[in-house]
C-alpha cells in the first residue's frame, strides 16, 4: 500500500512527459517527452543517416493512399496527411550517433495527439527492430 501510495504522489511530477516506457531495455533511447501543443519529441542514440531514411519509410506506410508525401531535406521534414490529419515530422542531429525527432499533428485546425502519438510509436518501433539487429 506504501508503494502505491508513494507512486501515486510521484505521479504529478511526470505530467506532460512519458516515462520512456517503450525505451526500457532499449539503450538506444535517450529521452521522450510530449511539449506543449501535444508535439511528441524523442532523442535517440543512433546516427541520423539511418534515422532518416528510417522516419521518411515509417510515415510512407502511414501516409493515405491517393495523398503526396512532401519531403525537405535541409532542414530534414516530412510532411503527410494520416488518418485526415496533416502530420509533421523533423529530424534534427544533435551529435553523432544522437538524433532528434519530433512529431506533431493537425486536424481540423487542432492538435491531434492520437495520431502523433501512433506515427512517434511507429518511428520508435522501428528504430528498435534496428537497435536489435546491431
């Protein structure tokens, strides 16, 4: 009971960010967290010469069928329309083997959480089968 109590007073602390659940085991996570405006941000310790090939192939799977993919690569963004929303995707190095992605999403003029958060999950998933493999 102490232990459930302890955790529920430690709970307020973690508003407004993820506990890297989805990161413990894999050492390649470094941090996730949700910013305001429901932007899902994620630091990974893999180079982004992998990373973003990664992001651009994981939202292609995402992306509606009939609608176009807009890439830029300097600075590295991928724009696509998921599930009606129009989705937003950067890739930023911090160092090498240290990337930043962050995501977010839109729908009818507001922030669509749900759906950052499925295309952040999707990205980190498939970082992981890399993570895996090496």
């Amino acid at each position: 009971m102490k232990r459930l109590l302890t955790l529920l007073a430690l709970a307020p602390l973690c508003t407004g960010c993820l506990a890297a659940a989805a990161g413990v085991g894999a050492g390649y996570i470094v941090s996730q967290q949700v910013l305001p405006g429901y932007v899902h941000v994620s630091e990974v310790m893999i180079d982004v010469d992998y990373v973003w090939p990664s992001v651009k192939e994981t939202v292609s799977f995402y992306q509606e069928p009939g609608s176009d993919m807009a890439v830029q690569e300097s600075p590295r963004q991928v724009e696509a329309r998921v599930d009606g929303a129009k989705v937003l995707v950067e890739v930023e190095v911090i160092d090498i083997d240290h990337t930043l992605i962050r995501v977010q999403a839109e729908k009818y003029l507001t922030r669509d959480e749900a759906t950052a958060s499925r295309v952040m999950r999707a990205i980190v998933d498939r970082l992981n089968e890399y993570e895996d493999q090496y």
